[in-house]
C-alpha cells in the first residue's frame, strides 16, 4: 500500500458560601467564605463571597466570563501565556483550569510538578495576564482525557473509584495533598487568581455524599478558602443530585449546558438538540452558574474539528449564550472549550477522540483566531461594560415585536435594562420593538439573537434605547467613545438624553438626528454599514464619539487597560496589552498584513512592541498610523530520510529474559479474563501505547491455529507472529461498560497456524503486539468501565493442551523530561530511536517496501524563523489517512500525533514551539504500524501562512 505525501506547514500568526436553606429575603446578603486558618494571609488578598446575583471580590461584584484552558494539552509553557492573553484579550476575566492527576503521577506517591508540568507556573502567568482562575483539581475530570484524569496505576488501588471507598480515598487524598497547597497559595484571598474551586466532575451517577464532603473538607483543610464550587451535567432536572443541598453540598453549584450536541457531522441541520441552552437555578441563594457551556464539540463521528466548529459557530455564539444571559439570568460563565488544544502523548481517551483536541474552539489548535473569537470578543466587550450593572438584575416586562421573542432584566437599583430579542425560526423577520414612548425598526436574521440596552448611564451620558448593540463605552481624554453595531445593511436607532440641545456632527456615514426639546430625548437613526462617526458636544454633558458599525466593524477594535485609562485600537490582528502615559501609548499588539492602525488613548506618540509608529490625529481625536507586516518564512525541504524495520521481539531468538513474567491468576477488574493467567497490562504496570506479549510453549505439531481476544479501546489493533511467521491483526475491542451489553469475546481474532511451522517437540514462540489507546474515562462512576482491562484478555493455541508462558514488555522507563505518558512500549521507544540524539547513520535510506510490523523513519531538519515572530508549524499528511496503516509522529523525542484511517481524519499534527526548536536543529522520527506490505512517502515542507508580533 502506497501512504500520500507528508507536508510540514508553517501557519503564522494570530488573524485576525452560600449556605442551603438561606431564606430569599436574604439573598442579596454576600456570604464570605474564609477560612480562619487563613485569616492573616488573606488580609494581603481579598475575600470573595456571593449571593444570589453574583460572585464578589472584596465586595465588587464580579461578572465571571471563563473559557477552559488545558495546560497539559499544550506541552510548551512558553506559550500559555499567549492562550491566556488571548482569552483576556477577547474580553474574557478567567480562565478554568482542569488539573490532571495522570499527568502528573506516573505511580503511586510519585508527583511531577516541573517543566511541562509546572502549574505554578501556570497560575502564576494567569495573574499576571490578569485573569481570574477557575481551579478544577478533580479528582475526576474526564475532559476526554485517558481514564477521565486518574492515573492508570489507580487501577489496581482497591475500593470503587469517586467513592469513600478506603482505598481510592488514600489516593484521591495523596493527590489533593500535592496539587491543593499550589492552589491555595495562589487565591485571590492571597494576592493571587484562584477565585473558585470546583470539586469533581459531573457527578451526578452512583454518588456519595460522604466522598463529595470529605473533598471539600480536605480542601479547607489545604487552605482553600476561595467559594467552592462543583458542575452538574447537563441540566439541573436530569439528575438525582444536584450538590446544593445537605451531605456533600457545595457552596455555588453549577450546571453544565451543551444545547447543540455532538453531532458535527450534521453541522447544517443541528439547532438546539439538547434544549434551550438555559442554566437553571439550582439554589435560591446563589448565583446562576454555568460551569460549562458549550464553545465547541468532541468529534465523535470523525467529521473533522472545523465541522464542529460550524456546528458550534457564529449564530450559534449569537443565539444561545445570549439567550442564557438574560433568560437564565447567569452571571457567572465558563466557555467548554476557549483553547482545545493536543492529545499528545497517551493523554486521550480512545473513545471519543484522537489526537487533536481542537475542539472547533474560538482559538485553533493551531493559536489561530477565528470568526467564532470574533463574536466572544462582540460578547466579552459588553459584559465588560455593562458588568457593574447586569451583575445584579431581576426579570422584567420586556418590549413586544411581533414576529420575535423577547425578554427582559433591569438593574433594581440603576434602571439599566436588558432587552434580548431573538429569532427562533430559520427565515429573516423585519418588525417594530415598542419601547417605552418609541418604536424601533429591528431586522434579524434567522437564529439570531441581540441584546438590547435602555436606561443605562454610558459613561457619562445617558442611554435611553439603542436597538443597536452596545460593544463597549470608555472615557478616554475628556470624553466617551461608545462603540454600537448591527448586522450589515440592517436599520439601527439610538436615543440619548440630555438636559439641553446638543451639537451633532456626523464626521463619516449617513446618520439622521432629531432632538426632541420637550423630552431632552436626542435620536439617531441610521443603517448598519461600514463604519460611521458622530461627534455629540454640549448638551450638559461632556463630549461623546459613536462609533456605529457593522458587527465586522466592531470586530476590529480591541481595548485594554492601562493607569492612564483605557485604549481602543482598530487595524492590528491582536492587541496583547498596553500601557500609556500622558504623552504615549505603547502596545503589544499582533498584526497578520501591513496595514494602517488607529489608536484612541491619551497620547500623542505611539510604539507598538518598542518600535515608534509615525502617526496623524484625525478628526475622530485618534492616531493614525501604519504597521508593518509578518517578515518572510523561508522553510528547508525534508531530505535524507532513514529507515529501519524494528519489531526483533517477533523473532524467535529474541531474549526476553528480562521482560516481566505474566503469571497472575486474579485482577481488581470486573472483567473475567477468558484464559489464564491474567494478561491485562495494567496488572504489570504498563499502562500507555504499544504493549508487546511473549508466549513460549512446547508444539505437538497438531496445532491448528491462535485464539486471541484484546482490548485496545477504540481505534486500536494488534499484530500477532508464531515463531517469527506473520499470522495477520485484528481490531481490539471496545469492551462494554454500563451503558451497552456486556460483549463475551471482545477483540476476537483467529489466526491460522501454517502447516509445517510446527515441529513436534519444538520449542515456539507466540509474539503479540498491541496497541492500548488510552484508558476509559469512569463518567458513570462504574468500576465495569474505569477497570476495563487492555492488551490481551484472552489467548488459546487451539489444538494443544501444552502450556503456555507469558512474558510482557511496555515502556522501559518513564522519559523524565516529557513524562509517562509520552512513550509506550515499541522496541524503538524502548531503545531511543525517538531522541534526537540516537545515531541512525548505519540506517538504510528510506523508500523500499516493507512488510506487515514496525518501520522507523527518521530525518532531521533545521529551522531559523524570524524571532519575535509567532509562528506555527505543523506536520501535514497529504490526503486522506491509509486504511491498515498508522503512523505515531515523535519530534525531538516528544510524541505528538497519531496518524491513520482507523484513528480518525486527521491529517494535520500541531508542533508546538518548545518542543519544535525555532532556531536550532530538529529531529521527525515517525513509528508506521502496518498490517500489510507498505510504502512511506518523502514529506515536504510549506508555508500555509503567516503572521507577525511586530
């Protein structure tokens, strides 16, 4: 079989404490949850409560807006800084953090909290991008991780896992005694971000109240004293527990909404699948949280990540967290996912996922940004602006448009209105919204959903309406600059009051306005296009720029914070941060072409990553300049490939006296092995990727053939030889848990024995290898599914009763750089044929044929891209993946990718700097697995596209 070309290419760059049983008259009082142990501490941090609206930082209302972020599924801390500043950047103020056990613990007592692991380093990168922290310590997780986050030594610890049991308590409590002390120290009650901590995952099956308590217990205990806090799935009313009330309860119970399914095959015709997206109300004294809400998809069906990204896109952002803002009254956000990222290594779960994570998020797995990053930002800038005042709303009447659905909520204190008008139905409805004394023209299109604002003091001017959105409000120089938009072509109309005539000048667009005396009221009507500009002095109030646009318009600013106030900016693909000072701007900022760039702040000079711009004021008041684009990317093509065949252990001299002996007769497993003695790898300690049996027996000459059985999870195979002789494969099985049938016989393969391999009296040898996928997650909290076993579980030499010996090989050694996780048991991982250092100059080059088993391929490559310069590579096979045929991607040693058309689709493998040397010499080292007689082809390199950080 002839396997397509392998292209290397280059992507650059960013494009653009509650109690239960609280009475409701005492909702509104802030419950502080504050440790006394941690009293002194905290005096340095601040305390942070809630109520029934919100959460509270030292008494401030704090509207979360979170989207997960996965530190493990990027093995390069040198870029989380740049996830994080991207999620700040679009409007987000936290991020939630899953923390993983197995990634961090490759066996009992043993804990890794270096390098790639390195989540002090992490939190402390969040506070400094300035974000708040959302702490996910398990110790479940699932998040399509191997065995849901446990390790997979937990397998053979006693007692059912997220139970009380003595056994898994020891060990959940080992790991919380590691990871909890790092939290801790960086709450916000301590200077730091941590402003809540989720215990378990989705625990709503086989519960146990008991087990929920003592995780909180043994978290006050490390001196978490942040509001505590866990996720239920997927709707309040599914499940029999809920955690806000009695034995177990948490203080801020959440709720986990994914409306759109999984189904990203059938992107076109999914809307709303799983309901209306609306996070209920689980306890009357705290805020409405949403622990996850749907940003993206797991791609079950292989339909590949953009599909999910289509079945999650933009009028699905538009519609439905919109919808969940003002009808379910959420105040606390958190976005599943904001950055997917890479299942390197063994990190996945087989079933549902390969090794992309990308997830159809706003942020590729790639860095890059999205149209979906674009509608966050729309969202993110409102909540930002408009926080001190939907932190605290109750419904209300809404205005009627006939034709749409609307709903209200105000502000009891300030009056702020919030108006969503939203189209359920497929077709564009035009109508008229009766709003107090006016009526609006509103057009919307198909499912699609706007959130209105009224009554609301804008900075310093007074919103009566505007059936336009509101994307934010500064006052910068004297002045606010408010930025509203609409779809294109679409009529817009704003009302603002003030106590005498203003002066209105239209400085770009069409805009009409009519002042009414009587009223005060003054009201602009126009259409969404372009961008247009009105200057509105005088009237008793200070100096207003609207800014009304087009929702592409207002995708194109960017605003941070500085001492000097806040900064708007047009034209660059990122805007990272900025400070200012009375005469200068200085920002960090992205672009992806040259092109000019507008700036309003205080200032009158403007550098960008230390380079002065040259810029003019226009009549707007802002800086105009222009920006350079990305430097060019000069890639090397990928010569001078090796290749070796591996797989000595099929061969019958082979010596294996130093493998283990397989000789055990019992396992913790629910699952009966099908022969003796007990084959699953776990019960010998090897618990990632290939896993390689030996079985030696006396022949009698009379054997007829193999019977093996296997488990791999899904997606996954094994090879079998008889004394050196390919016999075939067979696909592993996916053995049942509790939600299917029990299968009696899962991986069943039989393999005929050729006549005359055999000699009577002979010595033989059986050689399996097979390929573990990663460990089931334990959703159900089930043992039938944690403990399911993988390798072999079954294996007969049919037509002799002589006995078999087993001996059994997987990873020799944990790789103390990249973890336990990143290797399994391949005679070439084994022997260092990944490492960049191993020496291949005896190998033949590549390019002959090879037969079924194990073939390396090896080059090596140097890069000198333009530093300062934010570049992505990635690793691209050219056409569709091979059936029979899989190939596992190692660059400098780190494994990054598995490849092959019973893996899934992909055909792009993310390389992330750190692991990929920028500017220094690389080593691809490529595993095939093949079933049948295989060619590999010559790779080359590309360029698919660049950016620039200038």
């Amino acid at each position: 079989m002839r396997v397509g070309r392998m292209l290397l290419v280059l992507v650059v760059a960013l494009a653009g404490g509650g109690l239960a049983g609280v009475p409701p008259a005492a909702r509104a009082q802030a419950v502080q949850v504050q440790s006394s142990e941690a009293e002194a501490e905290a005096e340095a941090g601040q305390r942070v409560g809630y109520d029934a609206y919100s959460v509270m930082v030292g008494g401030r209302r704090v509207l979360v807006q979170a989207a997960e972020f996965h530190y493990f599924r990027l093995p390069s801390p040198e870029l989380w800084r740049d996830i994080l500043e991207k999620e700040k950047a679009v409007g987000f103020n936290a991020v939630s953090v899953y923390f993983d056990w197995a990634f961090h613990s490759p066996a009992p007592g043993v804990y890794d909290f270096g390098g790639v692991r390195d989540v002090d380093r992490l939190l402390r990168t969040a506070a400094q991008v300035g974000l708040y922290v959302i702490a996910r310590p398990g110790p479940y997780i699932n998040a399509e991780t191997s065995g849901g986050g446990f390790p997979g030594w937990l397998k053979l610890v006693p007692g059912r896992a997220r139970s009380s049991a003595p056994g898994y308590t020891a060990a959940y409590r080992e790991w919380l005694g590691q990871i909890n002390p790092i939290i801790a120290r960086h709450q916000v009650t301590r200077g730091g971000p941590v402003l809540l901590y989720n215990v378990e995952n989705e625990y709503a099956v086989n519960t146990d109240a008991a087990y929920m308590q003592d995780l909180q217990d043994v978290a006050r205990a490390d001196g978490i004293d942040v509001p505590i806090t866990t996720n239920l799935c997927c709707d309040a009313a599914s499940w029999t527990s809920t955690w806000a009330s009695g034995d177990g309860a948490v203080q801020i119970p959440g709720v986990d909404d994914y409306p759109q399914s999984f189904d990203c095959g059938n992107a076109a015709t999914v809307w709303g699948a799983w309901g209306a997206g609306i996070t209920e109300r689980v306890r009357e004294d705290a805020p409405v949280f949403a622990a996850e809400y749907q940003a993206g998809a797991i791609d079950v069906n292989n339909a590949g990540y953009q599909a999910c990204r289509e079945l999650t896109g933009v009028a699905y952002t538009r519609y439905f967290p919109k919808s969940n803002l003002i009808a379910g009254g959420a105040t606390a956000f958190s976005h599943y996912m904001g950055f997917g990222g890479t299942n390197w290594g063994w990190l996945a779960q087989p079933n549902d996922v390969y090794t992309s994570y990308d997830y159809g998020a706003a942020i590729t797995e790639a860095r890059q940004l999205t149209a979906k990053y674009d509608e966050y930002k729309r969202q993110g800038y409102f909540l930002h602006a408009v926080a001190g005042s939907l932190t605290r709303t109750d419904p209300v009447a809404a205005p009627a448009a006939a034709g749409l659905e609307t709903l209200a909520r105000a502000n009891p204190d300030d009056g702020a209105q919030f108006v969503l008008v939203r189209n359920p139905g497929t077709a564009a409805v035009s109508s008229s919204l009766g709003w107090g004394r006016y009526a609006f023209p509103v057009t919307l299109p198909g499912h699609d959903a706007k959130v209105l604002v009224g009554g609301y003091a804008l900075g310093g001017q007074r919103l009566v309406a505007s059936t336009s959105e509101l994307l934010t409000h500064e006052a910068i120089g004297g002045r606010d600059v408010a930025v509203l938009h609409g779809g294109q072509g679409t009529p817009g109309a704003t009302v603002l009051r003030y106590p005498s005539r203003p002066r209105v000048t239209v400085l770009e667009g069409r805009v009409a306005s009519v002042f009414d005396a009587a009223s005060g009221d003054l009201r602009l009507d126009y259409k969404h296009s372009g961008l247009a500009r009105v200057l509105i002095d005088g009237g008793g109030r200070r100096p207003l720029l609207l800014l009304l646009g087009t929702a592409a318009a207002a995708a194109s600013f960017w605003r941070a914070d500085t001492a000097a106030g806040p900064v708007l900016v047009r034209g660059t693909a990122l805007l990272r941060s900025a400070t200012a000072t009375p005469g200068a701007v200085a920002l960090r900022a992205d672009t992806a072409a040259a092109g000019p760039v507008e700036v309003f702040a205080v200032g009158r000079a403007v550098t960008v990553d230390g380079v002065p711009v040259a810029t003019r004021r226009t009549p707007s008041g802002s800086l105009l300049g222009r920006l350079p684009g990305p430097r060019p990317v000069v890639l090397p093509a990928l010569t001078g490939w090796r290749q070796r065949a591996e797989a000595p252990e099929a061969a019958p001299g082979f010596d294996d006296s130093g493998w283990t002996v397989a000789g055990k007769t019992t396992s913790l497993s629910p699952f009966v092995p099908l022969t003796q003695p007990v084959l699953f790898s776990d019960e010998y300690g090897f618990h990632t990727g290939s896993v390689w049996y030996r079985g030696r027996f006396t022949a009698t000459g009379a054997e007829t053939s193999v019977s093996l059985n296997a488990i791999t999870g899904k997606r996954g195979n094994y090879l079998v030889w008889l004394n050196g002789r390919y016999l075939g494969s067979a696909a592993g099985g996916v053995q049942a848990d509790s939600d299917a049938p029990a299968n009696p016989s899962p991986g069943a393969g039989e393999f005929a024995v050729p006549d005359g391999l055999l000699k009577p009296g002979a010595p033989a040898v059986l050689s399996v290898l097979v390929q573990n996928m990663g460990h089931n997650d334990d959703w159900t909290a089930d043992d039938n599914r944690f403990r399911q076993p993988r390798g072999l579980v079954g294996a007969r030499v049919n037509g002799s009763a002589a006995p078999v010996t087993w001996r059994i090989q997987g990873t020799a050694a944990i790789d103390p750089v990249r973890g336990a996780l990143n290797n399994g048991g391949l005679y070439g991982e084994r022997a260092g044929w990944t490492l960049p250092g191993y020496a291949d100059h005896s190998w033949p080059w590549a390019g002959a044929a090879q037969g079924p088993g194990v073939t390396w391929l090896r080059t090596a490559f140097s890069l000198d891209l333009p530093k300062g310069q934010d570049t992505s590579v990635v690793l691209r096979f050219d056409g569709a993946p091979p059936a029979g045929y899989r190939a596992i991607l190692y660059l400098n040693g780190w494994q990054l990718g598995q490849y092959g058309a019973a893996i899934g689709p992909q055909t792009d493998f993310v390389l992330p700097a750190g692991p990929l040397r920028h500017n220094g010499r690389n080593t691809l080292a490529i595993a095939v697995i093949a079933t049948e007689r295989s060619v590999a082809a010559t790779p080359v390199l590309a360029v698919a596209g660049r950016d620039s950080r200038e």
